[in-house]
C-alpha cells in the first residue's frame, strides 16, 4: 500500500507509532490515512486508539479499542493463537500470545486472549492480572470483567465473582451474557431465588435470547416451579419448534406427558434441514421417554439407541482404560495404607458422602437427610475430584498410588482445602451437610483419609434398573460410560468390586442404602440410616416430600413426591434388547444386592 507519501503499509504504522509519543495528533491523522485505505486494520485501529488516549479522549479511544479486538484475525500473531486455542493446542498459543504481550503490553486483545488461555491452563492468579489489566484499558468493555468473575468463581472468590457479575449487570442491564453467567453463580451458591430474579429483570427489559429463557426454565425447575417452567420452555418452543434441549428439559421433569402433536413435532425436527447433531441427540432421548409413557417400547428403544450413539461419539469412554483404573486402586488401597494414615486427615465429621451409581436414588436418600433439622443438603460437589487432580498435578505421580506418600499433616491440609470450598454452598448452621456426588465413589480411598470422620453412603439399586435408567438419561454433562449398553455394565460392576473390596480393607466403613429397600420399607430403612449417621429419628425425614428445598438433579421432581414404586423393574418392558448390558454386568447380576463372590 501507497499513502500520499507515507510509503508502505509497514512504514505508515511505524511512523504512527514513532509519532505517539511526540504528537499525538500527527499518530492519530497517520492512523487516519491507513483506515481510509483499509478500514479494518488491526495495528491502525490499535494506534488510533493509543492516539485518541493521550489526547485525552478515553471514550472514543475504547470505542476503536472494541473495533480492534473484533478484527483481531487481521493480526497474524492472534490469528495464529486463536487457531491454536481452537485447535486445542494451548502450548502454540502461549508460544505465540506470551511474547507478543510482552512487546505489547498494552493490548487488550491480546491480553484478554492470554488471559483466556492461563485460564484453560488452570493458572487463575495469572488470568486474574491479565483480565485485569485489560479492564484498567478498557473499563467500559463488559468481556474482561467477566473473566475476573470466572477466574474469581475458579480460585474459591465466588462471591466476589457476584459482587463483579452485579456491577455489571448495573452498569449494562441488557448484557446477556453478565445476566447469565450471575444467574449460574448464584444457582451454585444455592441462591435460587437470587438467579431467577436476575433473569426475570433482564428478560422483562429485553426479549433475550434463547439460551436466556432456557435458563431460566431450569431455575424454576431446580426450585419446584414445574409449571412456571414448563411455561418457559414451551414459550422457547413457539418460536423454535426444533429446539432438542428444551423437548428434552420437558421429558426430564418426568412428569409431562407429550400428546401426539407433541411428538408429531419432535419426529419433524430431527430430519429438519440444518439440525444440529446435539439437538439431534435431545430429541431422541425426548422421544424415548415420550414413546415410553405410550406404551411402544420398540420405537421407544430404537430411539434411546440412536441419543445414545449420537453423544457416545462425541463423548467416548475407554471402558477398558477404566477398569484398569479401578484395579489400580484396589491394588493401592490396602490396609497398611489406611493403618499407616490413621490419626491424619481433618477431624470435620460435618461432610456426608453420597455416592455410587448415577440414578440409584442418591437424590431421594439426599432428600430425606436434608429434611432433618442436623443436615443441611447442598449439591454434587466437584471437590474431591478436583483435589485429586490437584495432587497429581502438585506432585507428578500416578494417583491413587500417590496416596502411599502423602502424610498426615498433609491430608489434613487437603480435607481443609475441601471444607472451605464446600463452605461456598451452605447457607445454614446446621452441623452437617450433604455432598451428593454419586461418582465420588472412584475417590472412596482420597475421601476417608482426608476426612476420616466423615460419613459415606452408599446408594445402590438393581443393576438393569439402574444401569437402563442411565442409558434413558442424556446428562447435562459427563457420565461418558452411559451412553452404550456394555460400558455401563462394565461400569457398574467395576463399581460394584471397589466397593466390595472397600467393605473388606474398611469393614463398617461405609453405610449402604439398598434402593428397593428404601422403597419397600420407608420407615425402618430411614432409621437405620439415621443410626448409622449417629442422627436422631425425626419425622419429617418421613415426610421429605413436604420440603419445598431447590433440587438440582434429574429426580427433582420425583422426590418432590411420597414413595412409590414407578421406577421399579422399568427395565422388564426392554429386555429383550438388553443383551449387551446384562452380559457385561456378568455375575453381579446374579449376586445383587451383595458382591460376587470371588
């Protein structure tokens, strides 16, 4: 490029940028002149920005700013990154990104993109600086206060990430984005009613997007608003007839029942131009459970098979890997371990651990123990795993059998580490409370010695019950082993043989509910539970369907009600296509509810 004397493209820019210091306004008309010739220059658009600063116009300055950041594929060194970040390849991005902010100290693309990346990285202090700094830039622009709230949210500050999320939400009540994002803070501090107010505020000034609306459907779902909820997704789905979240977030309160226009209008939707493979997959699961409830069980089936594959290849799990896994921790998980850490962890006997299968009535065992007046129910806490991996990552060894090498006062620190972030999610006094993470039973080992004093339970129901409920269930996330019928049997039993192998190196260890139990026998099995838990007998554990506390899970709305037998032997109207499932369960089939024996 030619500029009326001003040379080449490169020379311009580096005659603006020598300019900057001495003249600003020669900078800012040097910036001109190569806008007029290409008017989406990302290095002319950053000069007039720095112009426009010290010429004291920060408005203006931060408007150019914005312009730049969204023509910043125009720059090669964060092109490159940004395809390297999408790509997966962080190393190459921080190859890229780190010295260029060095040279660049002052750009906020940049610096919102470095911080981006220290946050997939998991380096949250770092994030924090650079998020930042481009906010000292650019105090106007929304995007980097929403990374100081996400990083906040990261580093245990979470409240402090609402305090963030809240100025903004004041300062650009139409921000979508800020609105959501404090709305799912405030659902994972339990503050509900919180959440939904916040949306109510931003969808009554503003129509909002989809995924706005969906939120909120979920919100008023978490806390016993079935039918505002329902309300909301089906509003959703009057403007967009082929949204598969929203059918499936209908079938998953389990107690709507689609007519045949209803499922008319799934079938139409799955074979829509331009549908997407994750609608796709919401769909099927939806019209599983709706051609269920009807009574046709082989296109019932047949869908279930085809949401199931859709996610598994998109999700895969290495059930081979897995069980190896599991080995390794029965191998690592011996008595001299235990012996030997006896006396460590943290004396906090407040946790009590839920764990197991994923839909083995982990939520209704949760339901009943948070309507006693001692215990107070949170969430599916993702501490322990977290700590886990924070121990693999600190000390580069092979977990679990890193666990042999971690001292007492060690293991304290660590169940201290995971008290003060549980704290984020209790909102009373009461002594104890509940995590309910059903997968926290791969961390059995890492749970009793860092809290020795905690108590487990074990939720476990019939195999193909639990194990068919599973594959009927698209979950919000994770839970790759459910989406085919032979890994979630090898799953299961894997379960089932660390357990077995826990009773034998604990014996007494851990307290287990026997799903059909509970439900032949409310009353003597919520005693015996309570005395396991050293808990009085109260009444309303009884009653737990009266407590009108938000519930999270997939069983919202079924624990909403008294105990009944409707999800009992669900599995009987699929078996003959149950093959795969029942041999990869194998001898725990046979042997349910106790172990195999060897």
């Amino acid at each position: 490029m030619t500029a009326d004397g001003f040379g080449t493209l490169e020379h311009a820019l580096a005659n603006g940028r020598a300019l900057l210091a001495r003249d600003p306004r020669g900078a800012l008309e040097q910036a001109h002149e190569i806008l007029r010739a290409d008017g989406r220059n990302y290095d002319a658009l950053r000069l007039r920005a720095a112009a426009l600063r010290r010429l004291g116009d920060a408005r203006e300055a931060e408007r150019t700013e914005r312009l730049a950041i969204e023509n910043f594929g125009r720059s090669p060194v964060l092109a490159a990154a940004a395809t390297a970040l999408s790509h997966g390849d962080l190393k190459h991005a921080e190859h890229l990104l780190r010295p260029h902010v060095a040279r660049n100290p002052d750009e906020p693309g940049a610096l919102i993109m470095l911080a981006e990346l220290d946050n997939m990285m998991g380096a949250y202090a770092s994030a924090e600086t650079l998020f930042r700094k481009a906010a000292t830039i650019m105090p106007a622009f929304a995007e980097p206060r929403l990374g100081i709230a996400t990083v906040l949210f990261r580093l245990g500050r979470p409240w402090e990430a609402v305090d963030e999320l809240r100025a903004i939400v004041e300062t650009y009540p139409g921000n979508e984005a800020a609105t959501r994002q404090l709305a799912t803070t405030l659902g994972h501090l339990g503050r509900f009613d919180e959440a939904i107010t916040a949306y109510e505020t931003f969808l009554a000034a503003a129509e909002g997007s989809e995924v706005a609306r969906v939120g909120y459907g979920h919100m008023l779902k978490t806390v016993g608003r079935a039918g505002d909820a329902v309300a909301a997704y089906r509003r959703v789905l009057s403007e967009r007839p082929g949204h598969g979240e929203v059918w499936w977030s209908l079938a998953n309160l389990k107690t709507v029942r689609f007519d045949a226009s209803d499922i008319g209008q799934m079938e139409a939707a799955i074979t829509a131009p331009g549908q997407s493979a994750d609608d796709r997959a919401h769909l099927h699961f939806a019209l599983g459970k709706a051609l269920e409830d009807a009574g046709d069980y082989q296109r019932s089936f047949a869908h279930y098979v085809e949401g199931n594959a859709l996610v598994r290849s998109l999700l895969p799990h290495d059930a081979e890997a897995f069980t190896g896994e599991v080995s390794r921790a029965i191998a690592a998980l011996t008595p001299e371990l235990f012996r030997a850490a006896a006396g460590g962890g943290h004396p906090d006997p407040a946790p009590i651990f839920i764990l197991g299968m994923p839909r083995a009535g982990s939520t209704l065992i949760e339901q009943i123990l948070a309507s006693h007046s001692e215990v107070e129910g949170t969430a599916e806490l993702p501490y322990i795993s977290e700590i886990a991996r924070d121990l693999v990552s600190e000390t580069w060894q092979p977990y679990p059998e890193l666990l042999a090498g971690v001292g007492g006062e060690r293991l304290a620190e660590l169940g201290q580490r995971y008290i003060d972030r549980a704290r984020f999610h209790r909102s009373s006094d009461r002594p104890f409370f509940i995590d309910k993470m059903p997968n926290n039973w791969v961390d059995i080992g890492l749970i009793h010695l860092i809290m020795p004093n905690a108590k487990i339970i074990d939720a476990r129901r019939h195999p193909l019950d639990c194990s068919f409920s599973n594959f009927k269930q698209h979950f919000a996330r994770g839970q790759a082993f459910s989406y085919d019928l032979a890994d979630m049997g090898r799953y299961y039993r894997d379960y089932v043989r660390l357990m077995a192998h826990v009773d034998q190196v604990l014996p007494g260890r851990v307290h287990r509910v026997i799903h059909e139990d509970l439900i032949a026998d409310p009353g003597g099995e919520i005693r015996r539970l309570l005395a396991a838990l050293d808990l009085p007998f109260e009444e309303n554990c009884l009653r737990f369907h009266e407590n009108a506390r938000p519930v999270r899970t997939a069983s919202s709305e079924q624990v909403r009600r008294p105990i009944n037998r409707d999800g009992v032997e669900r599995w009987r109207a699929y078996e003959a296509w149950l093959g795969p499932l029942k041999d990869a369960l194998g001898p725990v089939l046979d042997a349910y509810p106790a172990a195999p024996q060897d």
